[in-house]
C-alpha cells in the first residue's frame, strides 16, 4: 500500500509542468435532503468521465456521513483531516479507486474547514492550489441540505449539480436548496439530476416541476444533465461495494450515466475561463462575507 501511494505521489508531481494549461472544471454534487443517491452518483459519474479520457478527482466533502471509500471497498489511510491538521501533504492523502480515479476521503474535518487559523488556511490554499491544472474535472460531492460548509462549496464551485428524485418530499427540497442559495445572492450555474425515474415520462416531469418553479418565482435556470432509471443492479452493486458501472457495465442505469458524462463533457458546457479553475475556486471559498 506504503509503495503504490508513493508511485501516485510520484506520477501526479512528475505531471505538474506537462498540464500546466489544462482547464480544470470545479463542480459541486449536492441535494436537498439525504437518500437520493448522490454521493452513488457522484462516485459512478467520475467512472463514466474517466471512460472517455477525463482525468477525474473526487472530494468527499460530505461532513458526518463521507462514504466515497465505503462505496468502492477501499479503506482510506488518510483523509482531508490530516491536510488541516499540516499532518499531509495533498498528494499524500489523494488515493487511487477503480479505473484510475482519484479520491480524497471525507471525515470530520471538514467540520473545521471554515474555522481555520491563518497559518492552517494558508498550508490548505497552498496544498489546494497544487491541484490547479492536475484535472479535467474535480467533483466535490458535498452534505445533503445547507450546512454553511455545503453553501461554501456551492458558491466556490463553476457548476453545481443537484440530485433529485421523482418524491415530492425530495422535488420540494431540491427546490428549497436552489430557493436559499439565489436567496442568498450567490450566482450559481445550477445542472439538475433526476434519480430513480421509472421511465422517462416521470424522469421528465419531475425535472419540469424544478425547473418551470425555479424560472418564474427565482428567475434561475435549472437545465437538466440527465435522468438515471430506478435500477435495481445499483442497489445490488452499493452492497457489492463496486460501483455500478463497474459491476453491471452493460445495464440501463450504466448506458445512462455513460450518456451524462458525455453531456457534460461536450465543449460547448464548459464554463467561462474567467471561473478560473482551482485558483478561482480558492478565492471564492475563503472570500470574506
């Protein structure tokens, strides 16, 4: 274990200078409430990026119920608790799962994420920073509701995706989330993920409530990335622990996430440069209200 996390340390410094100028595309996965299936999404959503060339880094930044690691098997040595504690350095902590995709573990420090003395922020901004240019994509798959660490992400990150479910207790808490945010006058680009459709006439009008209620009471445009089938080989891959495009490659809820990853990563969706990848999104999150 000792020698395959120092042969990744090894390749992502060897990589510094050689993608200097790669865009990397900030993107924060959140819900409503818990239950919908995002942090599943977030973990089989990095797959499908990685499947077509995308360099992909997952940071579980779910405060209390982190469970990327659960989700593949893997027990992690290390975790973001270390890097604000200056324990570890950020390559020390970054893990490698399924397929090549990086990972950062969640835990309890993210908790004092927001509460850090000027000599812990600046080792965290300076560590952060050294990610500027390593990926195409960084998903920080954030808590479900509106903890102030969530809001945090949410207002930092180029994109925000929210996962939802055809249940209208979790439709009028997706709604309530995309509500506070613009409430609270940050300008978010907001992508929404329908979850458990049974087909796609259901798929579709749950993403029709969201979106048509968000446009005329918040002038918000909510676009839909993609619906994923209420398929029951995801439930049997989460207790597998394999993610289920790596179990059931061949079934309808892996063909769907497949054809979000490939939505996403269409040019044309790709923010402004101006967002200014990690550097932009440091800034953002430690901006002083």
């Amino acid at each position: 274990m000792i020698d395959q996390a120092e042969a990744l340390r090894h390749m992502v410094r060897n990589q510094e200078l050689r993608h200097e100028g790669r865009t990397t595309r900030i993107v924060a996965v959140t819900s409503g409430k818990g239950g919908v299936g995002k942090s599943n999404f977030s973990l089989n959503f990095a797959l499908a990026l990685s499947r077509i060339g995308k360099k992909v880094l997952i940071f579980d930044a779910d405060i209390g119920m982190a469970n990327i690691d659960v989700l593949m098997g893997i027990s992690s040595t290390y975790s973001l608790y270390h890097l604000l504690k200056q324990e570890k350095t950020i390559w020390e902590i970054i893990q490698e799962g399924p397929q090549g995709v990086h990972f950062i573990a969640g835990g309890s420090g993210f908790a004092d994420l927001l509460d850090l003395s000027p000599d812990q922020l600046d080792y965290f901004a300076q560590q952060i920073g050294r990610l500027h240019g390593q990926y195409d994509v960084i998903l920080f798959d954030t808590g479900a509701g509106l903890s102030k660490e969530t809001i945090k992400f949410i207002a930092a990150a180029q994109e925000t995706i929210v996962v939802t479910t055809p249940e209208p207790t979790a439709i009028t808490d997706a709604y309530a989330l995309i509500k506070m945010v613009t409430a609270l006058e940050h300008r978010v680009s907001f992508k929404l993920i329908v979850n458990r459709a049974a087909d796609a006439k259901e798929g579709r009008a749950t993403a029709d409530k969201i979106g048509l209620v968000a446009k005329r009471f918040l002038d918000v445009d909510v676009p839909v990335l993609g619906m994923l089938p209420d398929d029951a080989n995801v439930t049997k891959a989460v207790k597998k622990q394999v993610p289920f495009a790596v179990a059931f490659p061949g079934t309808e809820a892996a063909r769907a996430i497949a054809d979000i990853a490939g939505r996403f990563a269409d040019v044309s969706a790709v923010p402004a440069p101006a967002s200014g990848g990690v550097k932009g999104f440091l800034q953002r999150m430690f901006k002083r209200s």
